[in-house]
C-alpha cells in the first residue's frame, strides 16, 4: 500500500510521523512524508529517504511567532504597540502567517496523494490535508498530540457536554473564519463545491481516524468517551541516538545522577543567564546539571557541575537522570515519565501548560510558565520535584505507561486497516 504522510511543525510535531512512517516502510510499504524543509534532513536521517519539504521553515515559524511575540507582527524592529492595538492588523497579520503558502502546500500534497491509500496528517495544516484527500477520494487520518477535539476531561470547570460541545465549536469557527479565504481558494482549485460547515465538523463528520498519540494514564476518562474513533495509544518516537549519547552517559556515570534541563525547539531569549541560573540553583542543592541546548545558542564551556550538550536520545539518557526540566512538549514529558523521572515543566506556549497540569495532577512534578520563574522559585520548584515521594510515584506512573514501540506499532496496525477499509 501506499502512504502519504503531511506533517507540519517542530521536531515534536514531526518525530511521531516519521516513527510511524517508519514502521509502515518497514512492513513493506511505500510511504513519502512531507515535512517542514528545515527537517527534511532529520526525517531522511532517520531512514526515509522519500521526504520533501512542505511549507514553510518551523524554526523560522516559532522564532517569529505572533502568539508569541507580538513584535513578529510588524516586518520592521519593534512592536509599534500603537499599530498592533489595531485588531484589523493583528487579524489580517496572523491570516497572512496562518495561511501562507496554502496553495504550493496543496499541489504537493495533490501529487503525494496520486494512487495512494492513505493521507496521514497532524493539525496543523490539517485543512489543506482533508481538502486533499477529499479531492482524491482517499481516507484521511490524523495525529493529534493532545486532546484537541470537544471532550469533558480538559477544561478546568465541569460542564454540560451540550456547552463543552459549544465551546469548542466556536473556538473551530473562528479559526474557520481566519483560514476561509485561503481555504475557498485551495477547493476551487481542486473542484471541490462550498464549503457550508468549518473543517473540523467535516473531518470528524467523515469518520476520520484521528490517532491520539499519548498515554491513556494522562486522561483516563477519554478512552471511554471517545471510543475507537479515537484510539489513544501512547507517544511514538524513534529513539534516534545522537553523537554524544556515550560521552553523556560516560560523564553521568562518573558521578551523581544528574537532573536534565532542556526546552527542545522552544527559543531562549536570554540563553547564557538561563545557563548560570540552573548552574548557581544546582550549586546551591548540590545537584550536577546536564543540559540539553536544543535550538538555542549556548555555550557548551560551564562549571564543572554542568555539562552542555546539543542534543541527547532521551530513551538512553533519562533512565539516568534524578529528575528532567523541560518546556512541557508532549513527546519530552512521556519520555521522561516512561523513564520515572521526576518532571518539573517550565511551560513557554501552546499545550505545554496542559501538560504541566496533568505532571501536577497525577503527583509525579510540578510547573510553571518558564518567563515567570525566578532563581527562588526554580530553588523551591526543584525540591518539591526532588522529594523522595515524588520518586516514587514517577516510578510507579512509568510501569503503567505504554512503551514507545508498542505505541508505534498499534498505529501502524490502525492506519493500515484504515487503508484496507477504503
């Protein structure tokens, strides 16, 4: 069978995909990823050779993030604040950011798609993908990374499924509103009538196989909410080792367990005092520190405590760690619960935050947002997620938890009996 994979975002967006992708090509399949051009190297390292690029740099993306950073907004310095008041201008901003480059993102996904079984894409782009798919008459299948669609298991106050189901429909309606330009033109394009209902009602209205990659212990209520249109099976990565995986675990070897700082593509702005923030807290707790640089520019010279790496396999290196620090992406924080490490999430953006609830919520760490942490605040948030009984309870949440090859091979099972029941 043929599969077409469209996945657009971070390598925690991408690695998943590939994973899966992967396993599909290992079981004789044809598979082709279209992946943002930044990680076309990345996918194509891993052993899938046929990988192109697909929209727009992600790096560049999340550097420039109007979410984020609301100076991103204006093509010139700083924030004029006068101008980004204008909600017409932040509005047309984030429609050009949301939907550049939607038609050359079409196409490749029309050609991709010629004779194939299945089109597996994420949400981001998810529009592009359905409109595709629908032109072509193949099924489509999602990844999601968290919970995404309406459900009574995410939103801090109980409420009614009738307003849950509410809510999320006019979050999915502004979102509609913000893509429909781009979006009319893409089904023109392709022959495709008007469409009178926004993407996500149409998507779950067709059956989609949406395949929800992380671990039942994070939100038990969901599996019997959702049923198997929206199987949960766990974080799926390819545990890809790295050039100093055996120089890291030689050094954590040769001394105390370290604890792992690490915010994977999320930028620093100030990367050298984050560095001397976590030397001076891990000094004062008498704690060694790795840390993981990621996309950010630090400098690997440190205090004798500390070890600066790139990038590390988390799978080799975890088990090894007293406790992991990171931003609360999805893949990071399972990969460190699977080792039963202490978690504290410094949250930047996006889910991250939901992440950190559940680490809070299940008593295996704690969280904060990374801009409001202090030196005292690290200090304090460091000796809760040392104490001895959140140990523990990490290591008995790590034996309930699904291993990552099990994850990846139910969703290679899931997609290719979406494929056979076209």
């Amino acid at each position: 069978m043929k599969f077409a994979v469209s996945i657009h975002g971070t390598r925690g967006d991408v690695e998943p995909c590939a994973a899966v992708g992967l396993e599909l090509q290992r079981r004789g399949h044809d598979v082709q990823l279209a992946v943002p051009p930044n990680l076309v190297g990345f996918v194509e390292s891993a052993g899938l050779a046929a990988t192109i690029a697909y929209g727009p740099d992600s790096q560049q993306q999340l550097a420039g993030d109007v979410f984020e950073r609301p100076d991103a907004l204006t093509a010139a310095g700083p924030a004029d604040w006068m101008r980004l008041g204008n909600p017409l201008l932040a509005l047309r901003k984030a429609r050009q950011a949301a939907t550049r480059g939607w038609a050359e993102m079409s196409d490749i996904l029309l050609e991709m798609t010629d004779g194939a079984d299945l089109l597996l894409t994420g949400t981001a782009y998810q529009e592009i993908a359905a409109n595709v798919a629908e032109a072509r008459g193949v099924p489509l299948a999602e990844v999601h990374y968290f919970p995404v669609r309406a459900n009574t298991q995410v939103l801090p106050a109980r409420l009614p499924a009738a307003a849950v189901d509410a809510a999320y429909a006019t979050g999915e309606w502004l979102h509609w509103r913000l893509l429909k330009p781009a979006e009319s033109e893409q089904r023109r394009a392709l022959g495709l009538p008007v469409a009178r209902r926004r993407p996500v009602a149409r998507i779950v209205a067709a059956g989609t196989l949406e395949i929800q990659a992380y671990d039942p212990v994070f939100f038990p209520g969901l599996v019997d909410e959702w049923g198997p249109q929206r199987p949960l099976v766990g974080s799926m990565t390819l545990q890809l080792p790295t050039e100093v995986d055996a120089d890291v675990t030689s050094w954590i070897a040769a001394g105390s367990p370290p604890i792992y700082f690490g915010f994977g593509s999320m930028p620093l702005d100030s990367p050298a005092e984050t560095v001397r923030l976590i030397s001076d807290v891990c000094a004062e707790l008498g704690e060694r520190a790795l840390i993981c640089a990621g996309f950010s520019d630090l400098d690997a010279t440190a205090a004798e405590h500390v070890k600066v790496v790139a990038a590390v396999n988390h799978a080799t290196v975890f088990p090894h760690c007293r406790a992991v620090v990171h931003h609360g992406g999805a893949g990071t924080t399972t990969a460190g619960l699977r080792a039963g490490a202490p978690t504290l999430v410094l949250w930047v953006a996006a889910e991250q935050p939901l992440w950190g609830k559940q680490v809070s919520r299940l008593g295996v760490g704690t969280s904060r947002r990374f801009s409001a942490s202090t030196r005292d605040s690290l200090l304090a948030d460091l000796r809760r997620v040392l104490a001895p009984q959140t140990a523990v309870r990490a290591r008995l949440l790590a034996a309930r938890m699904t291993p990552a090859p099990d994850s990846v091979t139910a969703a290679a099972d899931l997609l290719e009996k979406a494929a056979r029941n076209r």
